[in-house]
C-alpha cells in the first residue's frame, strides 16, 4: 500500500481554484505504536507529518488517495488510517484493489464504497469511498476498467469524483484519449474535478 497526501483549499475567487500541500513538523513521540508501525510498514515520516497536518486542518477537504496493491489485507491498516489519523476524511480514492465482484470489500462506519473491477485479468480494480447518505450520480461513459486504464467516475452536484490507473508497461495514447474527453467533459458542463 502506497500512502500519499494532499490537502485541498477550495477557494472560488473570480473562478481560482487553489489546492497545496502541506507538511508539519509532528514528533512520533506522542504517536501510538499502532500508527507509528503503519508509517513506517508503508509510509515515512513525512507522509506522517502529512496526515497529521491534514486531520488538525478543519477548514480543509480531505481526500486521500492510496494504491492499495491488494487492499483486502489491509483493512486494519485502513481503520487505523482512517479512525485515529484522518477521522475527517470527506473522501478516499483506492487505485489497485484487486477487488473482484466477489471480493469481501473494506468496510467504513462514516463512507461508502464504489467499486470498478477489472474482470480480464486478477489485480487492477479502483475505488472511491465516500461519506454515506452523499447523493451521487455514476458517469457510466467514465467508469471503466479495460487493458489500458481503469477509471471510476461518479458526480456530486457539479463536483465530478474520479479515480484514474493506468497499469504499468501499457500504451498511453488510449489513457491520454480518455483523460483528455473527461476534462473536456468538466470543462464543458463548469465542473470541478478531484481525484
């Protein structure tokens, strides 16, 4: 599992839109040995110093973003990730589930999850998780796992989630294509994109 951050401030100033990262300067000394294992099996400490940031940050988004390389045996990692570092996440992307349709997926008490599976071959697979009772709309035109990319898109008012992988070794004129008819799509329709 890959951790990585960002921390999003949205501002609508005559149309500007900013996003930065961000990092703090947090001791691992006052970390719980639970969380401190979990950075250093998958992390480092600056993705640590990261989160730590992000969930002190209440005016932000949180959106994290993680290649899980088969999630299904890191549900505990995630409820650590999720219930004592970023309690206030308002969305996770998983890229890399290798989830399959019959696949037992993670579970969360605050999100809920959507899920493309790739069903030519095992692996791949991408996942947005995201807070439960949230009325979306799936984009069917950009949600697919084929060959060259998996893609898993779904809209929130004029907001489109999308979650993007392109496995490695693959020709990137078919992704490139894709990419460039969902930014076009947002840009047309005046929608922000985040993932």
């Amino acid at each position: 599992m890959t951790l990585s951050t960002k921390m999003v401030h949205t501002a609508n100033i005559t149309n500007i839109t900013t996003a930065d990262t961000f990092a703090s300067s947090f001791s691992l000394n006052s970390t719980p040995p639970e969380i401190e294992n979990l950075f250093l099996r998958h992390g480092s400490q600056e993705t640590l110093n990261s989160f730590k940031q992000l969930s002190n940050d209440k005016q932000a988004s949180h959106y994290l973003h993680i290649n899980g390389q088969s999630i299904n045996n890191k549900h505990d990692d995630l409820d650590i990730l999720l219930n004592s570092i970023l309690p206030n996440i308002n969305m996770l992307f998983l890229s890399e589930t290798w989830y399959t349709s019959d696949t037992i997926k993670y579970t969360h008490d605050k999100l809920e999850g959507i899920h493309a599976y790739r069903d030519y071959s095992k692996g791949g697979g991408v996942s947005i998780y995201l807070p439960k009772d949230t009325n979306y709309v799936m984009l069917p035109a950009y949600t697919q796992c084929c060959f060259e990319y998996e893609a898993l898109a779904v809209q929130i008012s004029q907001t489109i989630c999308v979650v993007l992988y392109r496995p490695p070794n693959r020709s990137p004129s078919l992704f490139l294509e894709f990419l460039e008819k969902l930014l076009s799509f947002a840009h047309t329709n005046k929608n922000k994109l985040i993932g």
